[in-house]
C-alpha cells in the first residue's frame, strides 16, 4: 500500500469501517488508480503474446508448405 495515499491509509485503517459517500469515492477512486497501471500492463502484454502467436502459425504454415511442396511425388 505504498503508492496510496496518506489519506486513503488512514480511512482503511478506521476501525469502525464507516465512511460517508465522498470518502467511500476517494477511496475507490485510488483504488482503481493503482491498479489501472497493471491492467494496462497485463492488456499490452497479452496483445503481444497474440500477435506473436499469430507470426508463429503463419512462420509454421510456411514451413509446412514448403515441407510438402518437397515430399510430394515428382512427375516427369
């Protein structure tokens, strides 16, 4: 909890867990600020593993193309 503010650890930290609208919405608020970085993170992430796996199957299909283009029988 390092990267909340003063603020926020001091409402999380009331005992009796009683907040009012306004302190209810800053607390949620902060809360979903520190976490939009990591789900931005985890979405850029998982887009890369995509398109990797994407170049992946189309590297494979080629390669297996020109694998049967060459085990099939010649005519003459």
């Amino acid at each position: 909890m390092s990267k909340l503010s003063p603020r926020f650890q001091e409402l999380w930290s009331n005992e009796n867990r009683s907040l009012d609208i306004s302190e209810y919405e800053q607390c949620l608020n902060e809360w979903q600020n520190a976490h939009d970085k990591k789900m931005m993170t985890k979405y850029v992430i998982t887009i890369l593993f995509f398109c990797a796996g994407l170049w992946a199957l189309y590297e494979n299909a080629i390669f297996m193309a020109v694998i049967l283009l060459l085990l099939r029988p010649i005519s003459i």
